[in-house]
DNA sequence: AATGAATGAGCTTTCATTCAT
DNA sequence: CATGAATGAAAGCTCATTCAT
C-alpha cells in the first residue's frame, strides 16, 4: 500500500522533471526549478533518484516507454498500399510529436555523457517501427505485391522515407508539430515513391 | 594592420574555441578552458565576444561557411546516376563528416536558446545540397532522363534517401563516421531507388 | 517491563552507534547510517536520544564504564617489582587497546564542542589508573621498599612511563594496537625507570 | 613580483585559514566563514587551493614548519643538568603551546581521513626534538656523565618523562596553556627523574 | 590592448531533524 | 510508540563575467 503511494509521488516526479527538462533542456534546468514546480523539497527528490543523471535517465526510459507504446497499432489485411499508409501515418505521427522530437532532443544533448540512452531510444522508437515494416514487406514480397528480397532493408528505405525532410528539421526545431493533413500528404507522398522504387518486376 | 592582427586573433580564438565546444558540448565547454588552450585569459576573450553565447554563435556561423564550402563541387555532363552518384556522395560525406554532425548536435543542444542557429545552419548546410539538387534534376527532367515535373520536391526525397538511416543514427551518436566505402554503398542504394521512382513514364 | 524492553532498546542503539562513530568519526557518522544499521528508522533514535550530540555523549558516557572496569583488577601480595608489572600491564593493555584509543580521538574531535566528555573520560581512565597506582605506592613508601614521600606525583610519573611513547603515537593514528609482547616490553622498561628514580635512599 | 603578491595572499589565507579551523576544528569550519574572514569570496580560495582539504594539509605543513622552528636553540656546553632543562623547558613549552596542541588535535581528528598528516607531524615536532635529546644523551654517555648506552631510547624516556601527564591533559583540552612557572616545574621533575634513572653507574 | 585576480550568484548534494500515520 | 516520508538549511564547489594594473 504504502509501495503504491511512493510509486505514485514517483510517478509525478517524473511528470514534472519531464516537464522541465522538456522546457529548459538538461543542464538549464535545475533540481532547485523541479522541487518549486513539485511544491517539495530538493531532498524530496534525492530520497527518489540519487542524483540529477539518473531522475533525467528515468524521464528518458519513461518516455522511450511513451513512445514504444504509440507504435502499437496492428495492421489490417487491406490492400498494401492502404496498409502501408496506415502504418507510415502511425510512425510519422508517433516520430514527429512534440514528445518524441524533445526526448531526441534531449538525449543528444546527452549523447557524449551518457551514449545508452540513444541506443534505447533507437530500440524503444525507430528501431521498433522499422522491424514492424519489414516484418510486413517480407509478407507482402512472399505474396508478390512488391519486391523486396531484403525486406529488412527495404523498410529502412521506407523509414526514412516517412520520416522525410519534415523530421530532420523537426529536431533541428525548425518545424512546428504537424497537423493530421501534413502527415497524410508526407506517408501519400512517401508509400507512393517506395511502391514505384519497389513494385514487383 | 591593427585591424588584421585583431582579426588574427580573432580568428584562433574561433579555431580554439571551436574544439573546445566539440569535445565538451556547450556547457560542459567553460570559458576557462578555452583561455586556457589559447594560452590567454579569459579577458582577452571577452575583449573579442561579448559573452559565451556570442562567442558560441560565432563558431556555429563559421561552421556553416565550412560545411557550405564542402558542398562546391560543380557536377559533370556525365550520365545522370552517374552524375547524382557524385553529388550524392558528396552530400553525404559534408553531412555525415564529424564536423557537420558535431555542429548539428550542438546547434540541437542550443536550439532553444537561439532558434536562428538552426536556421542559418539549415540554409548554410541542407537547403545549399537540397538547392543543387533541384537545379540539376530540373535540367535532367528537361532532357526527359527522368520524371520529376516538381524537381524541388523530388530534391527532397534525393536528399532523405541519401541522408538515409545512417544520418539519423549519427546525429544520436550511435555511429561513427563512415568509411568511403560505407558511403558508396549508401549512395548507390540512394540513387537507385531515386532513379527507379522517378523514371521517365 | 515496558521500561525493561526500552533500555534494551537503548542499549542496542547505543552499541551500534558506537561501531558507527568508531568506524566514521562524529561528523561522517550519520543518523542514517545508524539507523539502517539498527534495522529501524531515524525517528526511533529521536525517541531515545534527544539529537546527535546526545547519543554520541551517551556512547562516550557507556565507553567509559568500560574502560573503568577494564582497570578492576586487584594487586597481589607479591613483591614490588612484579605488582608494578601486573599493574602496569593492565593499565597499558586497557588504556593502548583499539576502544580506548578511539574512544580518545572522538573525545578530542569534540572536545571543543563538550569539554565535558573529556572530563568524564580522565575520570573513568587515567585518573582511576593513577589513583590506583598511589594507593599502592603509598603503601610500598610505608613499608620502605620505595621512596616516594608524594606518592600521587610518583604515580603520575610511573603513569606516563607506562603510557610511554607507544600511547602517544597510538592516538595520532601512527600505531596499530600492540601485541602483548610489545606491551611487556615497554612495561619492563618503565618498571625498571621508574623503580630506579624512585629506589629506596 | 606578480609572485609575490600571490604568495603574501596565499599566506594571508593559510593564516586567516588556520585561525578558524582552529576555532572550529575541521568539519565545522566551512569554507565560506574562512572567506568570510578573509574578507574575499570563496571563489578566490579555490583559486588559491583545490579544495577544503587541501587548504588544510597547507595549513598542517604551515604548523609543522612552525613548530620546528621552535625547536632550534642549540645547546650550551653547561652542565648536563643545565642543559637538559634549557632543552627540556624548549622541548615542553613548544609541545605544549595553543599552537602545537590544536594542531595536534586537528590532525588527529582528520588521521583516519589522512593518516599522512600525523606521519609529517611526528616528524617536524616529537621526533626532532627526540632526535636532539638523543644526539645529546650520546655524548654525555661519552663523556661518562650518565648511563645511557641506547641514547635513542633514553631519548624517548626523557621525551616522555618531560612531556608528562601535562601534554595528555593539554591535548584533551583538560588544562589551559602551562605558566612559565609550571612549565618549570614540570621540566625539573623530569630531568631529576630522568638523571636519577639513567645515572651512571 | 591584454592580463591575473577576484567575485556573486547559483548548482548539486547532504543531513539532522520533524511530522502524519 | 514506531515509522516512512518530508524538509530547511547549509556545505562544497564552479563559472561566466568584470576590474585594476
């Protein structure tokens, strides 16, 4: 019982931390900011994560957690190229939200510190969405419906082309979070050039 | 003369402090370490940049200047996959080069400070390749070698294949850099794809 | 019955705690680390002890009814030479021994803070010793076997040959506790000092 | 020059340092009371020390050269009974002086932490003045004045014998700084015992 | 113009101590 | 009464920035 209430004062602290390191990255922002905005006390804190580091390696495992769990969706037994779209809108919306751009932000403001986080990152978000495609395009190459005879590396090609110009300047903080349309005209966009590239000879 | 040893110096500080920021990220980078490896005072620096920040803003700038100076080399009247295999691997070895990454992930770390670092970097970097890109691919849509009737947009897409996987994983630090060959390969695959979905109907 | 499961209670606080300050010193000891030790929690050894300083004058107050009984043995009826040397080794056994020696050097960490504790400890030790030593010296004058007309001073002479260097060094940390053959030694050699400056005339 | 200046600072420091961890003792002093008294920030004794703890070892060198100093009057070809009081009177008034004493305590209450510190102590105080005597007594067993055919462990003998009861009490803060008078005292009973014990047969 | 010295402000972390349960 | 959780206060240390020379 008293377990779940410490779970759960644990739990916020990870909100509030999250939400301050969103806001002032790593190193602006401080333990003495995260207690105000908790109405605890610095001590509060390290009775929870026994330092700054590890409260930040908490938030990024949480969100790696957030973000594994928005590639989820199982894909239906429609025609491929509706297929594809629905996967690629899942990713492409998943990718480029606000919370999985600034947890990237974040850990490669932390890269030199601490390089595990990236490598969980990358298995938690890009690499799960990349193993769901080629899990799909080596069905689809068996059925004929395209040719992939590397499908692991015909979902990369898809991946980055989902991802596009819009996420590499979404992490250079160029872009706004796009709207459910600009999605849509980048996976059409996307699934219509792989298709072409990889259509069944 | 006055003025040339002042920029001189100027210049070395830039050099320096360039290093420094490489291998320590911003703030771990500390405006004594830099005097320090100049083997002047911290005085000396604030005679010549208004403050950390300023100085940080001049080395991204100059940083810019290299990377678009990587990206000058005038394309040949080869073969089209010829000639886009050259760009290509152009592109890629500029913006895959430790120099080019480096600065990116610093420019990230910063963004939120100064969100016009990105900028001048995007235009400096990306937008440079994106825009020869363009121009060539209009030409060889002219020639009907391909079918590109939006030659920006198709830019685009020739740069994410490109830029590819591999980029990404280096921006997060999960890979070194690449060897020609690795870049070969990479570039080849990019290419090909390109050219198969953008084919002349 | 209540107040007898209290002072057990107490008295596990106060031995463990001892081994606490024994091993850390007052200041790295913690309450913590007591308590975690003790299996209980901080608010515990609040309801036995008011605060730190009161715990730790408690172990001081327990450390020197140790040392006291430590010196209780009785003198016998041999001749002098011998006495001295039963005497002398208990004294040096008792006052050399790691708890003593330790005892002392928390008693001068705080010294400033509770002059006090020292008091209580040359009452418990030294002054029990020397006192001890002249009610035997007087009785040897008595019957002419020395001569010491002031037999308390010759007692404080004959105590701090026995102490000797060894202790001295002992409390700078400069010595580890000596083997009973090292002890025989030194007694021997202040016996024999002592009965020589103090011969019959 | 600039040295000098940095030099009289930096000993300014070591002063004004070794007056509060006298007042204090290790722990309580803190860093920011010595820049306090010094008058300067605490910016400034980092610049001059490492940290707390080096700041510290300099200030128990610092006290051991002054002690050693102490220890410089050269004997005169007086009588031996002269001469090992004039030594005597040097030896217990340098040992038992505020100066010697806190210090004493200040390493034993950081022996655990740096059992260096009393090792360097021994050296500059107890044991040159031993060595002195014991250099001394050499002779005066040449000369057939007293029976010391171990003139080192007579040395200790007499060290201890003139160090007394007085230096323990001095050291658990038990007594005051000794009078003139006192330190007489004490120093004639010594050499009396000591000439008593060790004379020639 | 260049420097060595100085510093104010602030950061992470710790700890003796106290409540609410 | 015993406890787990909470905290105020403070400590050591650092750093961007500024003077005096």
């Amino acid at each position: 019982m008293s377990q779940a209430i410490r779970d759960q004062r644990r739990d916020r602290i990870v909100q509030v931390a999250r939400d301050v390191f969103f806001e002032e990255g790593f190193n602006a922002a401080t333990m003495s900011t995260i207690a105000a905005r908790l109405g605890g006390s610095k001590a509060t804190l390290y009775a929870y994560f026994k330092n700054k580091e590890d409260l930040f390696d908490a938030i990024i495992a949480d969100q790696c957690q957030v973000i594994e769990k928005l590639l989820m969706l199982e894909e239906e037994g429609a025609d491929i190229r509706t297929t594809l779209i629905d996967l690629g809108r899942e990713m492409v919306t998943a990718m480029s939200s606000d919370q999985s751009v600034r947890t990237m932000q974040l850990i490669i403001e932390e890269s030199r510190r601490n390089p595990e986080l990236a490598r969980r990152f990358d298995e938690a978000g890009p690499q799960v969405g990349t193993e769901r495609l080629a899990a799909y395009l080596a069905k689809a190459h068996a059925r004929g419906e395209i040719s992939a005879p590397d499908p692991v590396h015909a979902a990369g090609v898809l991946a980055i082309l989902l991802k596009g110009e819009l996420f590499f300047r979404r992490v250079l903080g160029l872009e706004p979070e796009p709207t459910p349309e600009r999605i849509e005209t980048e996976v059409q966009s996307a699934v219509t050039n792989f298709l072409t590239a990889y259509a069944p000879k």
